[in-house]
C-alpha cells in the first residue's frame, strides 16, 4: 500500500502489508509481506480466487 509523502522525493510511503481483494472489491485477506507464510498464503489465497466458481474438467462426466 502506498500513501502520498511530500518529504520524500518519490512522495510516496510504502508498507510491507498487502491486501487481496476480488472482483466484486470485497477485502479477502491481509498479509505481511516481510513474512514468508504470509506471502505463501497470499498465493494460495489468489489461486483460491481465480479457481472459485471454476468446475472440473471431469465434472458430469463421473457416474456416483
């Protein structure tokens, strides 16, 4: 995330923090950049994401 500052030559502060929202703007999740965890959530958090809603290949093709 980033925030206008007028004392820095680029006039912007940036945070280690992340946000995931979807395509409906709804926040998902926060997550620590510094953190290797978080950053490993954060992906599997985005793949969640682009997966929902999605069905699979085999699906109707199976008889239960």
């Amino acid at each position: 995330m980033a925030k206008e500052n007028p004392d820095d030559p680029l006039g912007l502060v940036h945070t280690e923090n992340f946000v995931l929202i979807d395509t409906q703007k709804r926040i998902r999740g926060f997550y620590d950049g510094t953190q290797a965890q978080e950053m490993e959530r954060i992906l599997h958090d985005i793949d969640v994401l682009q997966n929902q809603g999605k069905k699979s290949l085999f699906f109707g093709l199976i008889n239960y």
